[in-house]
DNA sequence: CATCTTGTATTATTATTTAATACATGTTGT
DNA sequence: ACAACATGTATTAAATAATAATACAAGATG
C-alpha cells in the first residue's frame, strides 16, 4: 500500500476530518502482510518496511517506533528487525464480539464441522475479495489455510462465486470488473467468461464447487448465507483434499451439509435482526 | 484507555519518534472492546466514543471517520452509531503467519482435538494476562470463549498459572504484584497466597486443573509450552464443562495428552530455532 | 581494512493536527 | 406538538506536534 501523499488534493474537497498519521501507522503494519505474501519475510528491517510501505526513512522510523511502544510490533534487538506482535490479535476479538453473525454461526459450524468431520469455515466479502471469519479446523492443512483473516480474491473461490452469484447482476459486475483475474495455481480460471458462467451455475445451483482453483489439491465447496431480500453477505465453505476426496464425492456427503448449514444461520440471522 | 496527553513530559526524555496520532487512533478502536467488556455495547456513538476514550470531541470526530476510509470502522448511517469492520481481521492473519510457534503448533491442536474431541487451544502470555491465540473448537461453549483474541487474567486461569508457574521467581512475582485479582465468577480464589500455593501445585506437577475459576461450569487444564531452557512461552488449554466432566475424569482422559501436545510443540520448537 | 549500507539521534521548519465554535439534526419530556 | 436538550456535522484560525533533512554510529560486504 502505497501512501497518497495528496490525499487532500486528490479528494473532492480537502478533508479535514483525516488525520493522515494513522494512516501511515496502518501503512507500516501492512507492510508486513505485503512483505510475508510477496517475498515470504517473517520480519522486515526498517529499509525493508520503508520500500514496502512507501514510507520515507523518517517515517518508517517513527512510525515503527511507535508501533513497538504500542505493542503492535516487536524488535528484535540482535538482528534489529521487526515483526507483528501480540498486540495485534486483540483485533480480531473486538471484530468478533461485536458481530451478530459470527454469534448465530460460530456453533452451527461447529456442529456441522462435528457431525461430518470436516473443517467448516465461514467467509465474508470485501471489495473484490473474500475474507475468512470463523475457521473450525478438523485435518491437517496448508498453515496459511488454517488462519482465520486470510483475504483471497472472490472471482476463483467457491465462496467468493456464491456470494457473487447472489448479489443483482450490477454489483456482481461492478466486483468482476475491478478483480485483476490473477491465477492462484495453474488450474484457476481466469477467463472472465468462464468466470460469469461459474457465477451462473452456482445461482441455479444454489452451491459452488472449486477445484484447485486457489490451493492444489484442495476441492472447495461454499453455499450463501443470505438475508431477508436473498442478497448474499457471506458464505459457508469446507474444504476437502485430493485424491481422497473427489467431485463426486463431495457432491453427495458435503453440498448437502454445507448448504443446510448456510440456511440454518440464514434463517437465524433473519429472526435475530 | 486514556491518552496520555502529556507523553512528552512524562518521559524521560521527550519522545520525538513517537507519534500520538497513531495512539489516539488504536484509543478509539479500544474503546469497542472497553465498551463491550464493560457496558456489552456493540456498537458505540461519537459521544460514547469520546467518552470510553477519554478523547475530546474534536478528536473522536476526527480518529473515528479515519477509521471509517480506512475500513477498519463501519457506520449505520440510520443511527450513526460505529462497529468494528471486517478490515480489523486481517491483523490476526499478519500476527499469525509470521508466528514460528503458532505453525509448529496448530497441526498438532488440531491433531489432538480430534484424537480426543475436545477443543483445544493456545495461550501466549502478555502482561498479566493470557491471550488465546489459536482456538480449535469442538464443543459449542459461550460465544466469548470461542474466539481467539480473548484476553484473560493469568492468575485465576489454568494456562496462566502455568506459565507462571515456569518462570523464575521473580518474573512471577513480578506479575502477580501488578495483578489486579478481581474474581471473574463466584469461585474465583484471589488470595495471592492461595494462588501462589496454586502455582507451585503447577510447577511440581506439570500441569494445572482449574476449576470454575474464570468461566462458570468450565474446568480447564493447561501444560506449559517450554524454551530449551525450560520457561515457558505459552501453554496448551482444554475446556470441559460440568456436569458432564468431573475433575476426576480430566485427570484421568485430559491431563495426559494435555501434557504430552504441550510438550510435541516444546520439542518441535526447539528443534526449530 | 575501506566502502557501502543500514540504523539511530537531533534539529529547524512548517504542514498537519488541533480545539473552539457554529450550525444542523435528532431525541426527550411535558 | 413543541420546546429544550443532547448529539452529530462542518468550518476555521492558531500552534503544536509531526516532519524531512542531516549527521553520526554501527554493521555488513567485498
């Protein structure tokens, strides 16, 4: 994430309501996600936070700095290089707490995870992607498949193409039109027409099965969680792995478990709200 | 939490890499957790806002629609109230996939929870108290004790005594002298001698049971996760709950493999680094 | 051992944040 | 239904607090 550095300018009307510095301060955390993805780095020194976040040297410092002071960010003394800390996932916590649908969902994937023996995970969108809520894990996966917060791009994820297939056609466009349509694994479908034809049989389907699309090995399948007018806010996915799990497979002992399960908190979120 | 507003001169030396902007903005995203814990508000108005944090007006104003752009707030426009945004989540994903400790530990959670159907979690220590950082959930419990980032008081929590109980002396006392020993339920014991007897039991035996000390019906048991030398940096955590499970019982079926995960990861971790 | 890169500390400058204020909108009680 | 109050929003002058330049120290590299 590059800083603008002429917000103001750039903005209709100059906003005094932002106060740049927090931005920057989120900019250098962001460095480190950016950093892990792109060049696999745990910990990043300060030149290093500097050219990722676009930050200047100073910046970086103080910024850094504070970000330590406030516990966000830890220093490792010999090799002087910083990596998130603890302070962190106290974030998540706030987020969860205060969101009525990870209450409705949390034990009926629990249950569902339970009953069927499989890791069951719900996803809400963001822009052009999707982001995992709630994981129950139950085999052994890729660690970073493990991590509830993982953010994947929604046009090659089951969740992310039922969640589409349920939106009106213009936000489903508006979404497509700004995704960059880049490949996850040498499986994934980038053509955006076969795309829109995916979101189509997921809407007449009412479920989504990918396979490899974003992970190797891994068969994915999502169904809606909508609300009262049908629109669809998240999903449910569960994931399974090849070659133990095949298309056929899935479709007669999971699609069945995923979809009720989606419904069931569909159906709860209404009365709740 | 409230802004020190007069940082500079608290301090030794005037901080000049230390900018307040940034404190003034985790402030406001703090007061959602405050709000939560100590008025169960999910969402909060500007006054509220301003209130909890002990930040003026002005400046709730102006932090709180920063935190909206940025994604890390949302607002209903209908009662202007704010809630905490999904863009929050993505900072338990940064902490987590640069935590050595939390990959060499989730396959073996999850390998235990379902070895033994039980939830199985993580703690690391901050502070006085413990944070869960990786949950594994196989039963339904309350919602709370479902989500990862919940903080706890170390002294009335079977992994915080644990942890304490495998530190030196004065690290411990240390802690427990800043320690605040307010109860969490009606059975919660806060005299210090009695936790101090609680934390040599631990250290002698290994392990620690808890029962209805932090969580009512709830009996928990934790094993300390150890360095090479033997102080532990986190602890392995299981819940059961009365009346089905009685201290007996998680002698007999939970302590052991309470105990022998802790320890895989210990092993796997000091091969490691 | 010299050269380069990276991290740390200090400062004058000014741009950004600030807090006061005024206005708009909503809420409450009689 | 209206008045009185509380709360949210927008604007601005003032000055503090953040900035970026610079110098120095400490490692890394060849």
């Amino acid at each position: 994430m590059i800083v603008d550095r002429n917000r103001t300018a750039a903005r209709r009307r100059p906003d005094t309501l932002f106060v740049g510095s927090v931005e920057k301060g989120f900019a250098v955390l962001h460095a480190f996600r950016t950093g892990q993805r792109e060049l696999g780095l745990r910990d990043l020194s300060l030149s290093q936070i500097s050219q990722i976040s676009g930050l200047d040297k100073s910046a970086s410092q103080r910024f850094t700095n504070t970000l330590v002071e406030l516990g966000y960010l830890e220093k490792d003394q010999r090799t002087r290089r910083y990596r998130p800390a603890l302070g962190l996932i106290g974030f998540y916590y706030t987020y969860m707490i205060s969101n009525p649908l990870a209450e409705i969902a949390m034990p009926r994937l629990i249950e569902a995870s339970q009953a069927h023996g499989t890791t069951v995970n719900l996803c809400e969108p963001v822009g052009t992607d999707i982001i995992y809520t709630i994981r129950v894990p139950h085999q052994k996966a890729f660690f970073r498949a493990t991590i509830p917060g993982r953010r994947m791009p929604a046009f090659c994820t089951a969740p992310g193409l039922v969640i589409l297939a349920n939106r009106t056609e213009e936000e489903a466009e508006t979404i497509l039109a700004s995704s960059d349509f880049e490949p996850m694994t040498e499986w994934t479908i980038t053509d955006p027409k076969a795309v829109r034809k995916r979101i189509e049989k997921a809407r007449r389907e009412g479920y989504c099965i990918s396979v490899q699309q974003s992970l190797t090995h891994e068969i994915s399948t999502a169904a809606p969680v909508l609300d009262s007018e049908g629109r669809a806010f998240a999903a449910v996915q569960v994931p399974v792995y090849m070659p133990e799990w095949t298309t056929g497979m899935v479709e007669e002992k999971i699609v069945p478990f995923v979809i009720e399960t989606a419904r069931a908190i569909s159906g709860s979120y209404f009365i709740e709200s």
